[in-house]
C-alpha cells in the first residue's frame, strides 16, 4: 500500500479558480498537496464532460471515501486495476457501500441515494485508472479483463446502495389541479387586481411564470437567459437554452446552471410577449419604467433584481413563496411544480388529440433537454400515465363484462 493511498485517509475538498475565473474542486491532503491522478481525472475526464462545479465537487466526495476504504484494508488497488477486471470481490463491494453510508463523524448513516451517488463515483474514478492497463495488454488479457469486468459490472450494481421501499406513487399528482391552473394564470397577470408583487416588479415575474408554466425550464435555464437567446425578430420567435458548466460573466456566488441538452424552442405569443415587454420594460423602453439602475441595460442576462445584477436562486423563489403567501391554493407552487406540470399537461394533451406517441414522447423530451433514452416523462408526468392506464383498465373490464373481446 502506498503512501499516495494512506494520505487522502486525511483528505479534504478545495477550491481551485483559474484565472479566467472557472472553479474546479481538487482532493488535497493534510499538507494542501493536491492529489495528482484525482486531479488529472478532474480535468481531463470530468470537466470536459461540461459537470457543474458542485456536481465534480460531489465526485470528489466520493473519491475521498473510496480511497479511505482502501487505506484502511490494505488493498493494493494499483496491482489489482493491472492485473483483474474483478478489482473487489463481494465482501469488499458490501464493506465500500457501507463505507459510503457512514457519517463522517461516525454518528448513524446518510441517505442511501448519496451514498449510491458516491460508490458509483468511485467506481467511475477506478474504471478510469484502469483503461490504460487494459489498452496496454496484449489481445488475450485484454479479452479476459474485458469478461471479467463485465462480471464485476453486475456485482456492482447489486451493491450500489439505494433507497429501499415501494416504487414512486404514480397516483399522485405533482403538477397543478385544473384550478389552480385557472387562478396561477389570472393572478400572475400584471393587471389582475389580485397581483400578489409589487408594481415594479409584476412584468418581470409574469415573464418568468409565463416562461416557467409553459416551457417547463428548471430554475437554472431561466436564472442562465441571456438576450442573444431569445429571438423575438424572426418569424418563429424562440428562446434557445445554452449549455455553459462555465460563465465567466455570471457573477453570481452560486452560478445559474443548466444541467440538461441545449435546444432552441418555440415560444406561443403570450409567452414572446410576455418576455418582450419586459426586455423594454428594463431598458426602460416604456412608460412607468421601474426602478432599475442604468446597469440594468449593460446586464447580459434577461432576468435581473432591482439593484441590476443577475436575479439569483433564492429570489427567484421568493417570487413562488410570494404566490403561496398570498393564495392558499398555491401554497406548494415552485418552479419544480410547474415543470411536472407542463409535462402532465403534454400527456393530457397526446390522449385528447391521440397524437402518436413515439414522435411526442420524442418532441416532449426535446423540449426538456432530456435525451432520447430517458424515462424522465414517466418521472415527471407519472400521474397522467397512470390514469391513462387506469381509464384504459375499466374500458377493458366493462367491454370483457358485455362478452366484447
């Protein structure tokens, strides 16, 4: 066992700012001497990836306890990554998942899904130091690495902790009921008389509502809009979501983040409006201009706070605290709340059109920036899916019960 091993027993998470500003965590030990070959797996593995700052820093969370485990047992894990594909055997997986569940101060456990998400990030980090063995053994090691890898891939993943119980209950509803839909989009109008915000702020949240109810973005795709996104010349005017793990002109102390595809979508005309009017508003292209600095016309960024700066996280959710202060209906209102919802109302949408499922399911993950892999439409509009599945079950019995087959 190495001394490189027996260091990050005492390992702790810094941060390093290049000078363009970008971050990037480093695992270093008790001295401050970051740990080369976790650094070198940052930089050429997961930054370029496009991994937010917080996502690599959760990474190196996980490193940290796998190496721990294998200081403390004495694995020589550099002869194993060269020499197997079966680099712990059950035992070892059993006591590296119990390893990620401690507490680091030893009192109880965490979460079973942080705890996978570390496992599974060590693991990653040991396939990683384990490539260039493998392409530098000759055919038939290599084959034999590759089966038993494949061996060792399964065992891993019959150990990965993860929540225990029931599957996720699909018979309830996590977007909006029909009423509250109703009363979010009367109230949230500039002019209702019920219009929770203040004056000088009602076009600017109406934007962000409008934006939020019918593209469904996650918080960080709307805090990340910059002007050159949305395009309200053309003739199909569209607000096109941008990847950036990195923005050196986001001032803010936690970034805006967008963590899903980059795609360009149309907008319907209440939404263009909406989103137009409060460009003008803030460069002060209307009567009644509120409230915002001449700093507020240079700010790159779409949504901005009264003082100019870029609108961060906590007062983009003041704006649904405010909204569920002031109407116990929309009590439990966030920006998660009106994407499931926009997905539930898509679902709705595909039975009373009887649109053809693979090509809507197809363009519903395009408009979510999900891959065409992902099961997240069942994640988000699962209660719509399961009274399709229900009504569909009675249509089925009834017609079985009238002797129709």
């Amino acid at each position: 066992m190495s001394d490189h091993h027996l260091s990050l027993q005492r390992s702790v998470i810094r941060e390093c700012r290049y000078d363009d500003g970008e971050r990037v965590p480093q695992l270093v030990d008790s001295a401050g001497v970051p740990d080369a070959r976790v650094s070198a797996y940052v930089t050429t593995w997961l930054r370029p990836q496009g991994r937010a700052y917080a996502t690599m820093e959760n990474h190196l969370r996980g490193i940290a306890r796998g190496v721990a485990f294998v200081a403390n047992t004495g694995i020589d894990i550099d002869r194993r990554l060269a020499t197997t594909g079966m680099i712990f055997d059950r035992l070892e997986l059993d006591n590296l998942a119990r390893a990620c569940e401690e507490r680091l101060d030893g009192k109880g456990r965490i979460g079973a899904a942080v705890a996978g998400s570390y496992f599974t990030a060590f693991m990653d980090y040991l396939y990683w130091l384990q490539e260039p063995f493998q392409q530098r053994a000759d055919k038939q090691t290599r084959g034999l690495l590759e089966s038993e890898r494949r061996r060792f891939d399964r065992l891993v993943q019959e150990r990965c902790p993860r929540e225990a119980g029931p599957a996720p209950n699909r018979s309830i509803r996590k977007g909006l009921t029909p009423t509250q839909r109703q009363l979010f989009l009367e109230v949230i109008h500039p002019d209702h008389a019920q219009n929770p915000f203040t004056p000088k702020l009602r076009i600017r949240n109406y934007a962000i509502l409008m934006l939020a109810y019918y593209l469904g973005p996650r918080a960080g795709e709307t805090l990340s809009l910059k002007r050159p996104q949305f395009d309200d010349r053309s003739a199909d005017r569209t607000v096109t979501i941008e990847r950036r793990p990195f923005d050196a002109e986001d001032p803010r102390s936690e970034p805006a983040l967008v963590k899903t595809l980059g795609r360009t979508i149309p907008l319907m005309d209440q939404v263009a409006d909406s989103l137009a009017a409060w460009v003008r508003h803030r460069d002060g292209k209307t009567k009644g201009r509120a409230n915002f600095p001449a700093s507020a016309r240079r700010n790159g960024f779409i949504f901005i706070s009264t003082g100019g700066p870029p609108l961060s996280g906590r007062r983009l959710r003041d704006i649904y605290a405010t909204l569920g202060a002031s109407f116990s209906e929309l009590a439990n209102i966030t920006q998660h709340v009106l994407r499931a919802d926009d997905s539930e109302r898509w679902v709705e949408l595909d039975r009373a059109e009887n649109r053809d499922k693979v090509e809507s399911d197809r363009a519903h993950r395009e408009k979510k920036g999900w891959s065409q892999k992902s099961r997240m439409i069942e994640h988000y509009a699962g209660f719509m899916l399961s009274q399709q599945s229900q009504a569909f079950i009675r249509q089925s019995n009834n017609r079985l019960m009238a002797g129709k087959r």
